[in-house]
C-alpha cells in the first residue's frame, strides 16, 4: 500500500470500530512500521485536522469526537484498488454508447484522473490493455436517451413518438418508463403504455422525439415487472407458454453448458456427450437466431411448432443460394 493508501485505511479501521483500536491491529492491518503508523497519524491530526488519540481504558486508538463537529475525511478519498476498479468501471460505462455518457461521467472522470495521478497510477497505461467491442449498435439520440433515463429516475411520464419494427408509420404515445434496458448492446425501456393500457419494450433507436411531462408515472410493482418481462426468452415480453428442448452437440455443447439463456433453465450431458437445454420461451423469433447459429449442432427436440418454423426459415435461406 502506498502511503496514501494507510491513510484513508486507518481512516475506515477507526471510523468502523465500536471500540478503540489497539496498535498492534492497526500494524497489521496498515502492514507498516510503529515509525510510519506514528507518521500517518500525525498526518490526520495535523493535516486532515482528525485528531487521533490514544484510550488508555481501552488500550487503543480512536478519533477525538468530543467537539461538536464528528472526523469525517475531507473530498473523495479511494484506495489504489478502489481508484482502478471504480476507473475501469467507469471506462466501461463510457462504451456501452459512444458520447452517450461522455458529458454525463466528464466530471467524475476528471476527478478519477487527478486521484489516480495522486496516487502514481497511470490510468491510460492499463486502459489501453483493456477492450470492450460493442457489435451492431444503433444510433441513439443523446437527448433522447437522457430524457428517458431521467424519466425513470424522476417517475415522470414522457411524450413519445415512436416508429415500431412492423410498421414504417410514427405514432405519438405517452409512457410511463418503469426501467432502463442495455440488452444486447442497444438500449431498451420498459414502460406502461397509456395508449395500449398495457406494458410494452420500446427500443429508444426507434424514439424520434420525447418529451418530459410534469404528470407523475404510473408505477408498476416489480413482482408484475418480472413476471411480464423477465418470464419469456429474450428482450419478448408475455408469459413463457412453451418450452423448448434444445440438443447440442460437439463444442457446441460444453460451450452453451457453460452459458445461462435464461434464468430458469435446464441442462444436462447425455451418456453420448450431447448437451440437452430446456427454456421457456414466449415469441420465437430470437431464439431461432440464437439456435441456428450453432448451425448443424443444434438441434430443436420439442415443441414440434419450433422444429417446424425453424425448417422452413431454413429453407427460405437455402432458396435464396
């Protein structure tokens, strides 16, 4: 640990103690010398004015909370490996969408930088060993996407004006936005629509206007949240009425052994070593995307109405060579 390091850790060990520490504790837990603990504590007393002093009646250290002001460290304080887990989390917010966050996280990120800086660590150097390939993003509008994110902060309905995948035509739409969706590299919003009386995902690529009203949104509960969104296979809403049985086999079965598709999934390794997963499934067409890449690995075992779909996209495809 660097010494700025020992610093804000004797700060956290004598803050989050209910009793005094003794100095043996803060020796080991600060891995330093009696000569370096004397040196950082003179630094909080004189420096970050947190007096620390010595319990006889409990044989240790602690902060002198007997003003009116209680010791709290000033600014924002964050070990070695704080600074680089919370840099490298941030540098992979930054990609989810190019200059979607930038303006939002610039502040955070400068003051990351100089923190880094102080504790002698060159951000840039293990930035540039790390990479994050977002595949086949969709435009997003920014102000688009901060008004529906605010939205859902805010319980605020917005005014929408949406084109759906099925239909070139833009319709106007309030919505009361209940989360914000990054699935797949693109971002989604589930939302009660006021014009369907229903809950709808809507892809916020396919948003060309919204607008934050002042009228508070309607709240849907988390448990009829789940149950709508989180029931089926994929970004598809409704409840999951089939289940398909998927064998695979070769490297596609350890592979996808080791995948989740779904959250209430079943797998097991036959005696031949085919891999067999079972998922509930409400609308067809991303599954099939997802099965048919394996190519000649996969294969659809039940429902027979799955087997039938994927036949005859296959022939379409075969039709087209």
């Amino acid at each position: 640990m660097t010494n700025l390091d020992k610093v804000y850790t004797l700060y956290k060990l004598l803050k989050s103690s209910r009793y005094p520490v003794p100095k043996d504790t803060i020796l080991n837990k600060l891995e330093c010398s009696k000569a370096t603990f004397y040196r950082i504590k003179e630094f909080l007393c004189s420096i970050l004015e947190a007096p620390v002093i010595y319990d006889k009646k409990y044989r240790g250290y602690r902060f002198d909370d007997s003003g009116d002001n209680p010791v709290e460290m000033p600014g924002l304080w964050f070990t070695a490996d704080e600074l680089e887990a919370l840099s490298c989390f941030e540098y992979f917010l930054t990609t989810l969408q190019s200059n979607i966050l930038d303006r939002v996280l610039a502040p955070a990120h400068n003051r990351i930088e100089k923190l880094l800086k102080a504790q002698h660590i060159s951000a840039r150097a293990w930035r540039n060993r790390i990479k994050a390939l977002p595949i086949g993003i969709r435009t997003v509008d920014t102000n688009i996407l901060l008004c529906i994110a605010e939205s859902v902060l805010r319980l605020k309905k917005v005014r929408i004006t949406y084109s759906a995948l099925q239909t070139p035509e833009q319709t106007d739409r309030i919505i009361s936005p209940q989360t914000l969706l990054r699935y797949r590299d693109n971002w989604y919003v589930d939302a009660w629509c006021h014009k369907r009386e229903d809950l709808r995902t809507f892809c916020i690529s396919r948003i060309s206007k919204a607008a934050l009203l002042k009228e508070k949104a309607v709240t849907v509960s988390q448990t009829l949240l789940k149950q709508h969104f989180a029931d089926a296979y994929g970004i598809f809403s409704g409840k999951a009425e089939h289940t398909a049985e998927i064998k695979f086999t070769g490297l596609a079965a350890k592979v996808v052994s080791q995948e989740e598709w779904h959250p209430r999934q079943k797998g097991d390794f036959k005696d031949n070593g085919s891999y067999i997963l079972k998922i509930p499934f409400h609308e067809s067409r991303e599954l099939i995307m997802d099965i048919i890449r394996w190519g000649d690995a996969a294969e659809v075992i039940k429902p027979e109405s799955l087997r039938k779909e994927i036949k005859e996209y296959l022939q379409k495809t075969i039709e087209k060579y």
